[in-house]
C-alpha cells in the first residue's frame, strides 16, 4: 500500500523507473482520484490518468516540468504542494489545515476553463517526507466538487431568498400588525369617545326630562294650587256673611214665632169675624206645619252652609301652594282628609272610601304636594271602578325604627282599589310621562308621572302591585326626616 511519508524514500523524484518506482505510478494511475506529485525542486514527478483526465495534460507533457500551475490557471502560479514544498506558512496560512494529515492543508477553487462552465475543485496537499523527515516533496490531490458546490450554491441561494421572503413577509406582517394596532387603537379611541358621548347624552337626557318633568309638575300644581286658592276666596266671603246672617235670620225667626205665638192667644178675644179671617188664614198657610218645617229647614240649610265652609277650608288647606315650598312638619292625616273631601265628588258615586289610619307621626314635607299625590292616587282608584261600586281603602302606618321605643323612620300610605287592575304590559309604563290608557279628554297621563317626580322629591318611594280583575294597591314610603344631618342629631 502506498504509504505516505515513504514513497519519495523509495523512489526520488523523477530519478529512476525503480520496482517501487513503477508500483507507485501504477498505483497512482489506477487510483480514481486525479493526483500529482512534486520534488523538492518543484518538478512534477507523478501526474496520473485522473488528472490526465480532468485537466487533459498528458503525463508524458507534465513528468518533469514545473507546469502545474499552468495546467490549473492557465499561468505561472503557486499551487499548496508548492507551497509546503518551499515551506511557505504565510502563503499556507490562507488555507485551511487538514484535521486528518499533519501539514496537510486543504482548499477549494472554481476553474473556469475545466469542462464545459467550470469546475470546483478540492485540494489537499500533504508533505512527502525522506527517512530524516525532511520535506523532500509533496503530493497533491484534486477532487471535483462541482455538484456539491452547485447545490450548496443552490442551497444558499434558496436560503438566502428564503431569508429574504422571510424578512419580507416579517416586515409585511409586522407593518399590518401595526396598521391593525393602529387600527384597533384609534377604534378603541373611537370606541371610548363614543360612550363618553352617549353617557354625556343619557345624563342630559336624564336632566332634561327630570327637569320636564319638575316643569310639568310645579306648573300643574301651581295652576290647580291658583285655582284652588282663586276658588277658596270666592266663597269664603259670601258664605261669611250668609253664615253670620244665617245666625241673626234664627234669632230673628225666633222671635217672629214667640210674637205669633202671642197673637194665636189674643185670637180668642178677636170678634168673630176677625177670628174667622185669621181661622181661614192659618188654614190656608198651614202655621202648624210651617211651626214644625221652618226650624227643620234651617237646620239643613246650616248643616249645608258649615259643610259649604268645609269645603272651602279643604281649597284653601289644599292649595296652601306654599308658593316657598318650604319643608313642614305635618301630619299626613290632615292632608288626605281634605284630599278626599275635595275628590269626593269624583268619587262618591263609584266607591266607598275606607280609611284605616295608623298611628303616625308628624313628617318632613311639602304637604301640598303630597296631598297632590293622593289625590291623583284616589282619582285613578275611582277610575279604574266599572259599574260595580267599589272599594277604594286608604291606610297609613310606620315602617323602620322597630326596636322597643325607637321612633319610626318611615311612614307609608296606601291606596288600594278592588277596581279593574292594570295590564302587565302596562305596569312598566305607568309612571312614564303621558302613559294613559284613558280616551282623550279624560286622562292626561300626568297624574302618575308627577306622583312619581314627587315622591322622589321627598327621598321616599312608590310602588305598585296590581292584578287584572282584581285591583290595585300604591304603596307610597316617605321618610321622616328629610335631611341626614337631622336624622345624625344624637338622641337625649
Ligand atoms: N288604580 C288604578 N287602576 C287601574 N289602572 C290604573 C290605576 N292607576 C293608574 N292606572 C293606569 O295608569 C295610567 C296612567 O295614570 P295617570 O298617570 O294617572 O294618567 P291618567 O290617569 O291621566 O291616565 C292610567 O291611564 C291607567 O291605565
Ligand atoms: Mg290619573
């Protein structure tokens, strides 16, 4: 086997055609790979068939000639044999050391003029060594790597375009990514504006039909509190004055009486003639009966003058417009009553009213517009009676507070009807501003939506539990004191 630190031993470059000699030439030829060999002068001393082959120098034109360069370049030039052949480790150090072969080195390069576009070629040179170890040759073999070079060139090239359409599409994703973000920004941005805006608008809306609502309210109750107060006025003084006569006309009647009395007496010492006139005429008028009816009617007519200034009373309790609206302590008890007095007109021929008043105490109030509320509660009560009378319950009572001697913190009414109920369709519109199920002319839909905006006024509460067929009840809460700092005062 051909051995490489031996070869140059056995046969000196290019001296003889030795046993050796020869074997290592043949043995040369018959190997697959091109090689060449170098002396220490640079001659060539083995150029086998491979590399006849691959650069088509014949042997014979090579063995003997420093034309090695020449045949890969096409000029003079050093090649790595060359170079660990003149020990040159500058030139050597551009090269890559073999990790196999001490002093070995390996290279690649592309040779255009080889075959047809070029070829690359791998090098490795290695050191022909004499019996001393001094270098004495070196031998140099060339492998073609042009496929494997093509297609990592390919390879490359596929990766780098790869890279290249990566970068791209990062960049392309990354430059959508932050149009999206952008997107999504100024839609988050949009978005936020957007519900400023409709809580700003829901707020004012809120505002605006609050504030329609109190509009709508104190003018109602300004103009029934003016009517009221107008009417009230109106009649309080001729009923003053026809009470006031009222009392005089009795004693005076009084009197007429006892005077007829005395002439009735003195009929008997009349003569007969007078006697008959005065028979005939007492027939005629009836005195007997006149006697009885007279005192009889003037007791009616007074009971009705008393209940004609009740009456006046309640107008003018009723339309106490408060025109200050200043918060009182009241009793609620005083209120209804008058309220009731003054609906009952409205009432009397459709319901009884029944009252059952619990033990309540003086609260907080603007009594005329509680007393408002009530009697919107009442009339929609009357009204919701069909041809059946009915029963409209008013009842009071105290809620809150319930320990042993605690005061209460909360009154509450309640205003029950056994009339026509409401729909459950309806009950959520009820209270809503001109929700009225009552043919025009007779129902404006204000009643409820002003009890509503008065109650809340008062920090209290309403509610609502009906039945279609059956009825309903309003459940009014008011507190008792209406400002907390009142409600804070330590107790003695
Ligand atoms: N006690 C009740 N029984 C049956 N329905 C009622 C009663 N109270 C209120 N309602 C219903 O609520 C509606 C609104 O009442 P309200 O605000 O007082 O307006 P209006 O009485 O002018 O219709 C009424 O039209 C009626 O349908
Ligand atoms: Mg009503």
């Amino acid at each position: 086997m051909f051995k490489r630190d031996h070869p140059l031993q056995t046969s000196p470059p290019g001296a003889d055609d030795g046993a050796s000699g020869i074997a290592l030439s043949e043995l040369l030829d018959g190997h697959p790979v091109a090689t060449f060999v170098i002396d220490r002068q640079h001659t060539i001393t083995h150029w086998n068939k491979a590399c006849e082959h691959l650069l088509g120098w014949s042997t014979e034109a090579m063995i003997g000639t420093r034309n090695h360069g020449v045949a890969f370049y096409a000029h003079e030039r050093q090649m790595l044999s060359d170079m660990i052949v003149s020990g040159d480790n500058e030139g050597l150090a551009a090269h890559r050391q073999s990790a196999l072969i001490p002093g070995a080195y390996e290279t690649e390069g592309f040779f255009e003029n080889l075959g047809v576009g070029g070829h690359w070629l791998h090098f490795t040179a290695a050191p022909l060594r004499d019996a001393s170890g001094a270098v004495v040759g070196a031998i140099e073999t060339m492998r073609d790597v042009t496929e494997r070079r093509v297609a990592e060139n390919a390879l490359r090239r596929a990766h780098d375009n790869l890279e290249h359409l990566i970068e791209k599409r990062t960049a392309q994703l990354a430059e959508a990514n932050e149009r999206l973000e952008d997107d999504l920004r100024q839609r988050q941005i949009a978005d936020a504006e957007l519900r400023a805006k409709h809580l700003a608008l829901t707020e004012l809306n809120a505002k605006l039909s609050m504030a329609q609502e109190q509009l709508v309210q104190s003018e109602k109750l300004a103009s029934i509190g003016q009517l009221a107060a107008g009417v009230a006025h109106e009649i309080n003084n001729p009923i003053g004055y026809i009470f006031s006569n009222f009392g005089t006309l009795q004693s005076y009647l009084d009197q007429l009486f006892d005077m007829l009395h005395v002439y009735q007496a003195a009929e008997a010492e009349a003569s007969p003639a007078t006697a008959a006139r005065l028979a005939a005429m007492r027939k005629t008028l009836d005195l007997d009966f006149l006697r009885e009816d007279i005192p009889v009617l003037m007791s009616e007519s007074k009971e009705g003058i008393v209940r004609v200034r009740h009456i006046v009373q309640d107008l003018k309790d009723f339309s106490r417009v408060d025109t200050t609206q200043d918060w009182v302590w009241a009793n609620l008890h005083g209120g209804i009553d008058s309220t009731l007095n003054i609906v009952s007109n409205e009432v009397k021929y459709k319901a009884d009213v029944v009252k059952q008043y619990g033990a309540i105490p003086d609260i907080e109030c603007l009594p005329s517009q509680v007393n408002q509320v009530i009697m919107n509660l009442v009339v929609n009560a009357a009204h919701a009676m069909s041809e059946r009378r009915g029963t409209i319950t008013v009842s009071t009572g105290t809620s809150g507070g319930l320990e042993a001697g605690a005061e209460a913190e909360q009154v509450w009414i309640e205003v029950a009807d056994n009339g026509g109920g409401i729909a459950r369709e309806n009950l959520s519109r009820i209270f809503d501003p001109f929700f009225t199920t009552k043919p025009v002319g007779k129902g404006t839909g204000l009643g409820l939506s002003l009890a509503y905006g008065i109650i809340q006024k008062h920090r209290g509460s309403i509610d609502v539990d009906s039945e279609v067929g059956r009825g309903t009840t309003f459940r009014i809460v008011l507190p008792v004191r209406q400002t907390t700092a009142a409600s804070e005062e330590p107790s003695p």
